[in-house]
C-alpha cells in the first residue's frame, strides 16, 4: 500500500508538475474481410479478327453469332481443347446457334452450373458487352464460346475458366486473348466451304498459323469484377 500512495503524490503533482499524458496504444489492425461467396464481372469481348489481321481469303460479311455459355464447376466440362465436340458445340460452331447447347447446360442446373450465359452476336472487327455474370465459390467457373462465320465449324471461347485466384479470393480483371479453334465437325478448309460432315470426329483443336488463319490472336475476353 505505501507503494501505491507514492505513485499517486508523484502523479498528482507532489512535484508541482502536470501528470505526464501517455499516448493511446495503437488500435490493432482490422482483420482482413472474408472472401465474399459471390462476385459479378462485366464481360466485354473484343474481336479483331479482320482482313489486316487474318489476309487469307477475309470473308465478306465477317461476324461472331451469339455468345453462349454456362457459369460451373469443375465437376462439368461443355468443350475442351483435344476432346470431341458435344452436339451443342457442333451446333454453335457450325451454325452459330445456341438452343443445343443452351439444353446441355440446363441439363446440369442445379447439379454442376449455376447458370446459362448469354450474349450478342457481333460484326468483326467489333466489340459486345455482357453487363453481368454472377458467380458463387461453389460455381467459379466459365465457359463461354463464339462461332467465327462464315466457316465450316471454326469458334473461339474460353472452357472453365477461373475467376478465383490460388488463395480463393475472386480476381480482379482477367484478360484472356482468344485464337480459333477448329471443332472437329466439317472438314470444309476454307470460310465458305460447303458442308462436309466428319465423320468420325476429330478432336477439336487449335487453327492458330493454321490457313485461312495467321499467328495474330481472333480477339480477347476482358472479366471484370464490378461488385468489389
């Protein structure tokens, strides 16, 4: 007790003085914000597929049709690069339309996708913007393809890709530059070839370097994220 009466004259000015005022401790860092379960990118796809970038034989009336394509897990693949084409890709490719393939993505609602992707079909060189995309951690994946047309089975797109980062946390911007890809499905070789099935499949494969088609890229996806 004697101990604590001389701390408290020294510090009530037994020696005349003010009490020595102490900074406050420093607050603790706040802790980091839990990854969120959802994210929404904006997508905007670029084309620069042109007779500057691709001479060989440029076809007239050069377009994209509609995109498509499925928020998943990686549970589910719709195409990959040396697989055989589904009938939904063979469609799209083919004839640029969406119905098949929009079926084989339902068919995995609510199982292994989240959700049909839609867009619109675009002249080349161009651009098209799909507003919003919504993704959960459970379903963090994309897949999302476009005919080039005119062409026997040609496409660009991308097939599961993630937009989570090797911690989990959803990426920011993602930029994916996109080369033409060959479906497997028409053997035609050149843009306006006519219809000419294959039969048995070929695997789908790359077409970069490859005539009609030069080394520069068809174009580019652009994801980002607008909701954090």
């Amino acid at each position: 007790m004697a101990a604590v009466g001389l701390a408290t004259a020294v510090a009530c000015g037994g020696s005349g003085t003010e009490p020595v005022s102490r900074p406050d401790p420093e607050p603790e860092p706040p802790a980091p914000p839990a990854s969120a379960t959802t994210a929404t990118y904006r997508v905007v796809f670029q084309a620069t597929w042109s007779a500057s970038t691709h001479p060989t034989n440029f076809p007239s009336g050069a377009h994209f049709s509609p995109l498509i394509g499925a928020v998943h897990n990686d549970s589910v693949v719709f195409w990959a690069r040396d697989g055989t084409a589904t009938p939904g890709i063979e469609s799209m490719a083919e004839t640029g339309g969406t119905r098949t393939l929009t079926e084989e993505i339902r068919a995995e609602i609510p199982g292994d996708a989240l959700a049909v992707i839609n867009g619109s079909g675009i002249r080349s060189p161009g651009s098209t913007t799909i507003q919003a995309i919504t993704l959960r951690e459970d379903f963090p994946l994309v897949t999302l393809v476009t005919m080039i047309a005119p062409s026997p089975d040609w496409f660009v797109g991308v097939s599961g890709l993630s937009l989570r980062d090797d911690e989990g946390h959803w990426i920011g911007e993602r930029e994916v530059v996109l080369y033409p890809y060959d479906a497997g499905t028409d053997s035609g070789p050149n843009y306006t070839s006519a219809n000419d099935d294959t039969r048995p499949q070929d695997p789908i494969r790359s077409l970069q370097g490859e005539s009609p088609f030069s080394d520069e890229p068809i174009g580019t996806f652009t994801f980002t994220r607008t909701d954090g």
